[in-house]
C-alpha cells in the first residue's frame, strides 16, 4: 500500500474573509487575544502572521490555524486577509497545527491547556502506536513546534509547579467531554490548574458531571469543594427504617403476587406471627405483675388469626 501524499502548500495569497470556515475548533477566541492583535495592527498597519487554511475537495477553505487572527480581520473589517493554503490535508494533521499554533503563540488558560495537551497526545499516539510507551522521545524525534514534554516543562515552571503535576492536567484533559468543556468555559470563576487534578482524580462519571455542574453554575468555590459538598449531601439523606423498608418490600410483592400464592403464604405465616404476638403479650402481662418493664405500646397494630380464633 502506497503512503499517503504528505501536506502540500499550495499558495500564499489574500483569500476572502468570507469564504473561510471556522466550525469544529478546539476552542472559542478569547477577547484578550483578539483585542492584542487587533491593537498591533493598528499600531503597525500589518498582520505579522499568515493564517492557514485546508482546501477540501470541491475548494473549500476551512481554517487551521489562525482563529483569533482571522476574527480580528473580521472586525477590522477586512475583506481579505494572507492565508497559507494547504492541500492533501488529513484531520489529524490539521488538528496537530491547530493545537502547536495556540501552544506556541497563545496565552492558554488551565482548562485550554489540559484540552489542547490531552488532544495532542490522543492524536500523536493514534499516528505513531509504536511509540505510545514514549510518547516523549517520538514527539521530540517528530520535531514539532513544540512537544508535549517540553511544554510540559514551561507550563510547570511558569506554575511553579511539577512535571508530574501537567501530565495530571493531561489526564484531567483527557477525562473530559464536550459537555465538561462547555459548562466549564461558562464557570463565572475560572477553572485552576487545581481543579483539574482534582476532576482528573474523580472515576465515577456520575460525580464529575456533579462537579462540573456545581463549578458551572457557581455554588462551590473550587472542585474540591464541590466533592465535599456532594459527600456532606449524601451523608444528610435521612436512612429509612429496617422495618418500614421490610414492609414496603413485602407490601410490593404482595401486590404483585397471585390469589393463590396469597392464600398460601397466609395458611403457612399467619400462625408464626400469631405466636409471636401472644408470647410477647404474655411477658408483657408477666413484666406488668413485676413492674419491670412498661406497658406495650398501645398504637402497635394488634393482629388476629384465623387458625387461633375461639
């Protein structure tokens, strides 16, 4: 089987705001990124980088790289705007530069990060399985922009903290769904590199979408205080009754079973429960005599048998 053709640029040139498609993008442009670029232009009169666009078959344009450079045109009001134009194209490819372009150009916040990272990584380890194991030494090997390891190392000092800490934010990346993502990027305090090795720690789906959720919509300050919160909730559920828990198993079977089995089940119990019922009233009547111990309850249901009936 023959390789498949590697990226080809075809053109540098001025292409039509218009005609580029930006849909399925990792993330929203930030205002602070747009609003930078926008004011460079104003102060230079130029763009300083080409963004660059897929031709798909039939010529369509869609963006690679170059999000927020491409939105300041559009508000600029911009017409055209220089474009790189790469053909032979696969996803894979396309999402790798999309990711090394905001790495290396864009001040990314934590949950960006652990997205693009953990995208990354799914990506590179889909193109070379072998190296799975070490994804280090093939990402340097590769020679892109910039590799996962030694990103890892400038996001952990620029934190001040480890190496080992940014693969947790991976991990974190890599545990979350569209649906995290987008409740998270809606949080009206933004999500730390904290909370998400705290998320990443979560194995239960149930409780990260909790978390995710109490995050979102504001009603706990961090991710750990989400967990604790929900722990605290579940510990005050009041637990029901053994006894009112038997009944209600009981009453339900009752429900469901059929005359006979009924009859049956009355024919065989009614007589142990009748037993029952008159030995304790008789120690009761004994423990009276004595004055040891107090009267039964007077709202306990009394039952009659059939079979001991005079």
């Amino acid at each position: 089987m023959a390789d498949k053709k590697p990226p080809r640029l075809m053109q540098v040139d001025r292409v039509a705001v218009a005609e580029i498609d930006v849909s399925d993008r990792l993330r929203p442009v930030s205002e602070a990124g747009v609003d930078s670029i926008m004011a460079s232009i104003q102060e230079t009169g130029v763009m300083k980088d080409a963004v660059h666009l897929r031709q798909k078959k039939g010529g369509k344009l869609v963006l690679i790289a170059g999000g927020h450079r491409l939105e300041a045109a559009k508000r600029l009001g911009w017409s055209e705007i220089e474009a790189k134009v790469w053909a032979d194209v696969t996803d894979d490819w396309a999402r790798l530069m999309e990711i090394d372009d905001n790495i290396a150009g864009a001040e990314l916040s934590p949950l960006d990060t652990a997205v693009f990272l953990a995208a990354r990584k799914r990506i590179y380890a889909k193109l070379h399985p072998e190296a799975v194991g070490g994804v280090a030494g093939g990402l340097a090997r590769q020679g892109s922009a910039m590799d996962i390891v030694s990103f890892a190392e400038a996001t952990a000092e620029k934190f001040g903290i480890t190496v080992r800490h940014i693969n947790r934010i991976v991990a974190a990346g890599g545990c979350l769904d569209p649906r995290d993502i987008m409740l998270l990027r809606q949080a009206p305090k933004a999500v730390t590199l904290k909370d998400l090795t705290e998320i990443a720690k979560i194995s239960e789906t149930v409780e990260r979408y909790d978390v995710v959720a109490a995050l979102s919509e504001g009603r706990a300050k961090s991710a750990a205080d989400a967990r604790r919160q929900r722990t605290a909730a579940a510990s005050d559920t009041p637990v029901e009754d053994p006894v009112e828990a038997a009944f209600k198993a009981l009453d339900k079977a009752w429900a469901r079973a059929p005359m006979a089995a009924k009859k049956r089940f009355l024919f065989e119990r009614a007589s142990e429960v009748w037993e029952a019922q008159n030995k304790g009233a008789a120690l009761h009547k004994h423990a009276e005599a004595d004055h040891t111990v107090p009267a039964p309850d007077s709202d306990a249901p009394a039952f009659t048998s059939r079979r001991g009936a005079a």
